[in-house]
C-alpha cells in the first residue's frame, strides 16, 4: 500500500476554504459565494477520490478579461474617484474598448475586499446607464466601523479591484406600470438611476415617474445636477425629504416645493400616493429599518405587496 501521508497534506492544502460569514453579502446572489464553494468542494472531492490534480485545474479565481461572471472575480481598473458628501464617493471603472457592462435594470454586482486578512464582500448597484460603454459608475457610502469601508477608503485611480456578478435586479418593461413611485433612501437611489435613465432615453415610454429620495439634510443629497436633469422631463418627478432639515427657508427656491422636512411617514406617504397620476408600482430600496417602514405606510395607504418591489 502505498503511503497516503504527505500526499494526504498536499490534497488538504488544495482543499477550498469554506466562506466565513462576513464573505456572504446577504442579497441573495446566485450563485451565492457558498453555492460556489460547494461546488468546488464537490469538484475537489472528485479530483482527491481519483487521484488526479489535473480535474482541479478547471478552477479558476478570478479572471482577466474583464467580462463580468457570476462565479468568478474579474478585474476592473479604477479610472477616477470622486467624493461627493463626507462619506459618499463616487467610483468609475473601466471596461475594455467599447464594452458595456451588460446587466439588466437594477442589477447588482458583488465586489471582494480584503481587510486585515478577511475577506468581505457586498453588493453595490451601478449607477451608470446600462448600454454605458468603456465605464461602469458605482455610488459607495464609506461607514466609520464597516470592514468594506476601510477597504474602500484605500483606493485611488489606477488601483484594481474585483467584482462578479451580475445579480438580481427589477424586470422593468418600457410602459408595464402606469407610473413608478421609487421610495429611496441614502445610497438606495443607486440602482433606481439606470431604470430612470432608461425611461428618460427611450421616447416610446411613457411611464410616469415620481422619485422619493430621503437624505439626512441638503448638503446630502447625491448627484444634484444629475437628478436636477432628469426632473426636467414632463413624465418624472422628483421629492426629497430631509430627516434633519427644520425648515426649508436656506434652501435654494428650486428645491423648496419639493422638498419635505422630516421623515417620510404614514401621513406623507398618502399625500405623495394620492398625488401620482396613476396608480403606482412601488421600488423600495434603502437600509431594512427603511424597507420594513414603506411597507408598513404603504400597506396603511392601500398598495398591496404584489404592487412592490424592493431592491
């Protein structure tokens, strides 16, 4: 018999390492970074059963291409940071000659960080338009404790970073809904942009659009010039409600009628309601605290769930 021991040690070194926790974004993905590792696992024990590290090579980490897959990272260079409140930047990548990204509306995409030698992943939703070419934009708030955060502080343009996907999304059909109510909250506005700029591209929709965005005061609002733009259309509309904003005098006259202080409650989400011009299919996407509340008022203002969706 011959002796298993040190070629024992080899084939456990090739063994793949089970995701911890933190690798998991929670959002859902298919294949989940844990569907990914089974079948790795699976892959593994076949090659160990046969004996032949040959079946392993087929593996592969983290690809060079730059075609976005959801099993596996790709690499994407970093072409310009911008910050755009104290803790919000804005990120660009380059995609290769004229390539876009190819997600559908509202998808996401997974990005990898190692921070103090763990690995953390989460998901982000692209802001740029869908048939972007050479660049996909993504919107990042940066928390004080989060892992991904210290990551993300990191970079500069020319770093390299590495995503898979893409994930999910809204199955959004050009004129399906009378009108789209969009209840976003912080960050939350980024995957309702691509769908906003695909109804604002296409002539032949006519979708109405009202956008609820809620930020902490005005200096946080994201990407003004560019949701002052889109507003400018005759079908979307756009409110802000600023939690911590009292009163609405230092505001800029433009902002002052569609601007609500306070937060987004029962009684404003029915005034909103009552002012679409058709009866609305809602898209929820913020923190869960925030999901779990629209709901809540959305149910109390007679929109069934089946007319929800959340991101």
């Amino acid at each position: 018999l011959q002796t298993m021991s040190g070629n024992e040690d080899d084939w456990l070194a090739l063994k793949p390492q089970e995701p911890s926790p933190s690798q998991c974004c929670g959002s859902g993905c298919k294949p989940c970074i844990y569907d990914v590792y089974e079948k790795e696992l699976a892959q593994w024990e076949r090659a160990k059963a046969k004996q032949d590290k040959s079946l392993l090579m087929e593996k592969k980490e983290q690809s060079n291409n730059s075609e976005l897959n959801p099993d596996t990272f790709t690499a994407f260079n970093i072409s310009s940071v911008e910050q755009l409140t104290e803790d919000t930047y804005q990120y660009k990548f380059e995609l290769p000659g004229n390539s876009s990204l190819q997600l559908s509306l509202g998808q996401h995409i997974v990005l990898r960080g190692v921070v103090n030698g763990l690995e953390v992943q989460r998901a982000y939703s692209p802001i740029s338009p869908v048939n972007a070419e050479g660049y996909f934009e993504v919107l990042m708030k940066c928390y004080e404790a989060g892992l991904m955060s210290q990551y993300i502080k990191t970079w500069k343009k020319g770093d390299v970073v590495f995503w898979r996907g893409p994930f999910g999304g809204f199955p959004y059909q050009p004129n399906k809904h009378g009108e789209l109510l969009m209840l976003a909250s912080g960050t939350g506005l980024a995957p309702m942009l691509p769908i906003l700029q695909s109804i604002t591209d296409d002539e032949d929709d006519e979708t109405f659009v009202t956008l609820v965005g809620c930020f902490r005061t005005f200096d946080k609002i994201y990407l003004k010039p560019l949701l002052q733009d889109l507003a400018r259309y005759w079908n979307i509309r756009i409110f802000y409600v600023l939690s911590q904003e009292t009163s609405l005098e230092k505001l800029p006259w433009s902002y002052q009628e569609n601007t609500y202080t306070g937060r987004l409650n029962e009684d404003l989400m029915k005034t909103i309601i009552n002012s679409c011009r058709r009866r609305p299919f809602v898209l929820i996407c913020g923190s869960s605290a925030f999901s779990e509340d629209m709901s809540n008022y959305l149910k109390a203002a007679g929109i069934e769930e089946s007319s929800c969706f959340v991101f």
